[in-house]
C-alpha cells in the first residue's frame, strides 16, 4: 500500500509463519507530509457528475436464483420517488427480502443509467464510514492518503448528494441505530437515499416502505417457480416455514436440489432439532422454521460435495463480515490450504465451481461483478451455532485469521484502497466474532489476531480517512503488548510509533509528541542513533514537533536525520531525499527561506535523474522550489519551473485535475508578482471557471482564485471586470500548496 505520507519508507511485509514473538514488527508508520496538510478537499463537483458513465460503489447483491420480483413494493418505492422524498427506509423482521427489495431498485436505476449507484453497509459506524470513504474514492470526493477524517468525507458526500444528486442513489443496508447514519443524509436535494433495517427506531428517518413476509400467492408462485413440483402441497410448506423468503428460499434449493417432493421435505423439517444441531450464540430465537431449513441446506450442500470445500468456505465465510468478502480472498485460502483436509491446495477454479454450487443452493450470493461473495447473516449464524456445537468454531476461527494475514501481507503497499480498505474491515469482523465466543482463550489463534491487529492499525493509518478508529485500535494493542511483552520489546516500540501516528493526524500532538519520543529514546538505547528504526522514530518526532510549531526542536533531528541517511544509505536514496525536503520544508515553515533553496534545488535535480520530470515526487519538488523563489524575490528564477510543472500535469493528469489547477493557479500568480499581468489574468480565468465546475463556489481554492482574479484585474485598471464588482477581493496572494517532501 502506497504511504499514506508521500515518500515514506516503505514498510517490509510481515512474516506471515506462526511465531507470535513478531507481530509485524516490520509495519512502522513513516510521516513525511505535515498532519492535516494535503486534507482531501471535499464538497467540489468532481465527482459523479464529471465521470464516464455510472459511478458504481459497494457491493450490490445479484438477483438470485429463482428471484420473485415484488412489484408492488418496487412501484411504492417509486411512487416515493415522485413525492419527492430523499430518504426512504425499508422496514421488515429478519429475513423478508428487505435487501433483495433494495437491490432490486439499485439495479433497476442503474440498468436505467443513474449517475451514482452506492451500497453501504451500515452495521455499525465503521462499517458506514468505511461504505463512504470507498464512494469519495470512487467519485473524486477525497485524495487517497490524504489525512482527512472518515467523517468529514462522509459529510463531504452527503454535502455532494445536496448539491448534485440528480439520478444518485445511496442505499444503507442493515441500519441497526438511526445515530450512526443520521449525520450523513442529505436533508435535502434530488439524490435518493434507500435504508434497510429490521429496528423501528430507524423507520423515522424517512419515508417507511413496509416489507413483509410472502403472501400465499407469492410463496406458491415462488415454490413452484424454484421446484417445477406446481402449487400442490407448496402451501403446507409455506405454511410450515411462515411465508419467510428466506427460508423458501432454502426450502426450495433443497428440494429441486435433491429431487424432493414438498411432504418428504416437510417430514424432515418437522422431524429435526435445532437444539441437537446449534449452540446458540445469541438469545433473540431464529424467525419460524429459519434455521431448520439452513440445516437441511447445509446438509444437502455437504452430501453432494464430496471435496468438502463448500463446507470450509462456508465455515470461513461465517468468520469473516457479513458485507462479504472479495473473491480473491477466497482464492487464496484455497492456495493456503484452508480449504481441503490435510491443507492440501485448492485451485482458484475449484473454489470458483464451489462457489457456484452455493450460489446456486441460496446460501450465499455475488455482487454484480462477481468479485465478492455476500452471504446472509442469519444463515451464517446457523453455521457459527453449528460449528459450536461440534466443536469446530475455534479451528474455523483459526482458518479465517491465517487467511487474512497471509492475505494482508500481499497487500502491504498496495494502492488498491479498496482491498487495503475491506482486510481491515475483515479483521475488525473476526475479532468481534471471537470475542463473542469461547475460541480467544485459544493462544495459538490469540497469537495470529495480535499480528492482524498490528496490520489492521497500520492499514488505519496509511488509508488516511480513520484516524479515530486507529486510535482505538493502537490504543488497544499498545496496552496489550506492553502488559504481555514488556514496553521496550521491538513488537510494543512499533505499536507505540503507529498509536502516536494516528495521534498525529488526529492534530493530538500533545499525545503523539510524548509517545514518539518515549519510542526513540527506547530505541537510541537498544539500537543505537544510526539504525535505520531509530532513524524513523527519530523522523516522525522531527514531524510531530514540526507540525506543533515547535521548530527549533523540530530543524535539528531533520538535520541529524538527513547525516545520518546521507552517511548510511548515500546523497541519492530516496530516503535522504525525503529528509532533504522534509528539513527544507521546516527551515521554510520556520521562516528561513534562504536555507530552504539549497536543499529543494538539491531534491530536485536528485529526482529528475532518477524519477524522471514528469514523477508526481519531482513534480512536488519543482513546485516547492518555484514557490520558494517566489518568496524571496526571484520570481525570474519561478516562472520557467512553475510553466514546466504546469505543462507536465496538463500532460500526465489532465487539464481539470485538482494539482494541475493549483498548478495553473502558481503560475498565475508568479506571473501577477512579475507585473506579467497580460498573461497573469487569462489563467486565472482558466482556474476560477474550471475550480466552480469541478469544485464548486465556496470551495476554498475556488475562493482563492477568485480572488487572486480581482487583485490581477485591479492591478491592471480592470477592476469594474472583477467578479462581484471594484473591491469584492477578499485574502489575496498565496499558492494552492502540494503537501510532502
């Protein structure tokens, strides 16, 4: 996964055997840019409305084998949308079709070409907060790695619904507390918000669309339509199942399965007890005749394969979210041996083939792509309660964190945020799942959740949207490590340097300042100045002081620092290259511009030879310099490299991307400062209607070029030109900065 800070050090993958002396000591969190600095700037109008074709987010259910369309619900669903509501919530007990309803209104506006189509899973607030970072990803809302937080992107997309949501539609599955998603619906605009949930409470968000169980035509027409046996004795077993869709559903994969008739598989249903078969997990009882017919379909899935995979993937998948999980993730438990007796390899093919027959079977469901797997809570707490039973929870456990850690360890440095975005979301799953059971008193799988938890904070921090939750996950496994390990083990240092990180970008500097300088001091004594750790700790509390203002503490570890690399990795690396900036950004946050130049005129000379002009690292650098020019008078010096970092993102990003408007805004302003007016004021007429399309009026970048315009028209006796009238400037001058070394 790229670094969340610029051009940090990269992290080296962790072990992924099953020693628990190192819980990836490996996974340091390395801070280049200054905290809060390159904050995603939201509210702009980038995102759906300037891509091609449907944003798609989320993972939208398929419609299943033997689906019974529910017209009259979908034409109230409709007749929502004519009122002019924003927030519908679908209401329903436990297995009535609510999210089968909601996808079906998803795939019906995006077969009808909406801009926006989103799902989100809403369980609890990461789970929504996650849903929503993956949509400003997906639609320009937020910069990747930038330190923003989860929840003002949230607030970014329910502020971009308002003001632009003509077609979108945001679907919230599973609401469980109407708190955890109020602050995100838009209160107002033309954007469709669908909400799913089982809780009364939630029904007053919105418009409520009642959905209940089969009527008897329906469960006949469904019966028959799965079976092929007619509506002949299907109302014994409707009526034996309570009308439940969800468990029709079963009912009748496990009849036209297994060539059944509708009484023997009535007889079965009767004759089973659920009390031999489960260990409950949880007090609420199962919906009438649920759990019996999982049972018969887990059996009847089982006898047919004699490989035994579908069982285990079912086994993992009930450790795992009830999101889903992406395929891939179930690719590689084949190739770990998780998947068949004795750890024998699975290929990607046969895990695909039992995937199919579970699909098939009702049991589990593909999102439209195909590329992640959705199964349905209440059936995998049938397979939790069975497992438990006979003893096999805590192995299944074990399985699935195995899985995720050798998983994990293929996505360090990964710049699939979605991916990185979903295994910390898996992690933070199976950790509620063991907690719930009896399975965290066995060491060997408390051993492998102590390395997931580490890379679950790492993957936190390095997204640049959750520094809440990594601190309570830091905060967590901190105290654990330092009770377990002792606090100067190598494993509680990095914990400790990780914990403080979040802090950082959480602007807790008084947190993150003692908590980095205890990891230094711990590992100057055990390591000594010059290792390449203590280097890092050194650094990120150089940072920390930096971004505190504390500069005269800050300039001399930058300066030690930058020694140190030059002496052990040589002038070139990219690490001394990254503390060449990094001490040139705080002689210039400091003031000391003069001693800035050298060292930004050094870094970049370094990065064009080895990355090239047209780098985003050597980009960064140029800007930096040309900027620095700037502030000491030798705007002759700036403009020649502010019109090559504007030609070169033209050319690489595109004329409308967020760095090639602040690249155009510079210019511009270099210009102004050289009296270049002639050309000075085209360009910000360029950048302020270019930053209204795509970032909207009180963007502050769209401000600022607006104003920077005024100032230029004023300057050049055009003042009745300027936007607002003579004097509608409000702060003027100043650059749209890049952030990073």
């Amino acid at each position: 996964m790229a670094a969340a800070s610029g051009q940090g050090e990269a992290p080296r993958p962790a072990d992924a055997g099953p020693d628990a002396g190192s819980a990836a000591p490996a996974l340091t969190v390395v801070q280049d840019g200054a905290a809060g600095a390159g904050a995603a700037q939201v509210g702009g109008r980038t995102a759906w409305g300037a891509a091609r074709g449907p944003v798609v987010v989320g993972a939208i259910p398929q419609q299943p084998p033997g689906f019974l369309p529910r017209p009259a619900l979908l034409k109230q669903l409709n007749r929502v949308d004519w009122s002019g509501s924003v927030v519908q919530v679908v209401t329903g007990t436990p297995g009535v079709g609510k999210t089968q309803l909601a996808a079906a209104y998803a795939r019906a506006k995006l077969a009808a070409g909406w801009r926006l189509v989103a799902w989100v899973d809403a369980e609890d607030a990461g789970c929504l907060l996650a849903g929503l970072a993956a949509v400003a990803d997906a639609s320009g809302l937020s910069d990747g790695g930038s330190r923003q937080d989860a929840a003002d992107v949230a607030q970014a997309v329910r502020r971009q619904l308002e003001a632009d949501g003509e077609r979108c539609l945001l679907v919230f599955d599973n609401v469980l507390a109407p708190d955890v998603v109020r602050p995100f619906l838009p209160a107002a605009g033309a954007a469709r918000v669908l909400i799913t949930t089982t809780q009364q409470s939630v029904a007053d968000l919105g418009t409520t669309v009642p959905v209940d169980v089969f009527s008897d035509q329906e469960a006949l027409a469904f019966l028959d339509g799965r079976t092929g046996l007619g509506e002949a004795g299907a109302a014994a077993v409707a009526a034996e199942l309570g009308h439940l869709p969800l468990a029709l559903t079963q009912a009748a994969a496990v009849i036209s399965g297994q060539r059944l008739a509708y009484d023997p598989y009535r007889e079965r249903l009767r004759t089973l007890s659920v009390t031999e078969y489960l260990a409950p997990e949880q007090d609420q009882p199962y919906p009438d005749g649920v759990a019996e017919a999982v049972l018969l379909s887990l059996d009847a899935v089982q006898t047919s394969d004699q490989t035994g995979v579908c069982a285990r993937v079912m086994a993992i998948m009930a450790a795992l979210s009830a999101a889903g999980a992406r395929r891939d993730l179930l690719h590689a438990a084949g190739r770990a041996g998780a998947l068949a007796d004795g750890g024998r390899r699975v290929a990607p093919a046969a895990v695909d083939q039992a995937l199919e027959q579970l699909v098939d079977r009702s049991l589990l469901t593909f999102n439209l792509d195909g590329q992640v797997v959705i199964p349905h809570r209440l059936i995998m707490r049938v397979v939790r309660e069975a497992l438990a039973r006979r003893g096999r929870l805590t192995v299944a456990y074990r399985a699935a964190a195995s899985v995720l850690l050798a998983h994990a360890d293929a996505l360090v440095r990964s710049r699939d945020r979605q991916a990185v975005r979903d295994i910390s979301q898996q992690v933070t799953a199976l950790l509620d799942h063991v907690a719930r059971s009896a399975a965290g008193a066995d060491e060997e799988l408390s051993a492998v959740l102590l390395r997931l938890r580490f890379f679950s904070l790492y993957c936190l921090i390095e997204l640049g949207d959750s520094a809440p939750r990594a601190i309570a996950v830091g905060e967590a496994l901190t105290a654990d490590l330092g009770r377990v390990l002792g606090p100067g083990h190598p494993d509680t240092l990095t914990a400790q340097n990780n914990l403080a990180a979040a802090y950082r970008d959480a602007g807790r500097f008084a947190e993150a300042i003692p908590l980095f300088e205890l990891t230094l001091a711990a590992r100057e004594r055990a390591l000594g100045p010059s290792h390449p750790d203590t280097l890092t700790s050194q650094h990120n509390l150089a940072a920390a002081y930096r971004d505190a203002g504390r500069f005269a503490e800050a300039i001399p570890l930058f300066q030690r620092t930058l020694a140190a690399r030059e002496q052990l990795l040589g002038p070139s690396h990219p690490s001394t290259l990254n503390s060449a900036g990094n001490l040139a950004n705080a002689y210039r946050d400091a003031g000391r511009i003069t001693e800035a130049i050298p060292l930004f005129q050094r870094t970049l000379m370094a990065r064009e030879r080895l990355l090239g002009p047209d780098h985003p690292g050597t980009l960064r650098s140029r800007n930096k310099l040309a900027s620095a020019y700037r502030r000491t008078g030798q705007v002759a010096k700036a403009i020649p490299l502010a019109e090559q970092t504007l030609a070169s993102r033209e050319r690489v990003l595109g004329a409308d991307d967020p760095k090639t408007l602040s690249a155009r805004h510079n210019l511009a302003e270099a210009y102004r400062e050289a009296g270049r007016l002639a050309e000075a004021i085209p360009l910000f007429e360029q950048t302020l209607a270019a930053c209204e399309r795509t970032l909207g009026a009180d963007d502050p970048r769209t401000q600022s070029a607006r104003n920077n315009l005024t100032l230029a028209l004023t300057e050049a006796g055009r003042a009745a030109e300027a936007v607002g009238g003579p004097g509608s400037a409000g702060q003027v001058g100043g650059d749209f900065q890049d952030d990073g070394p």
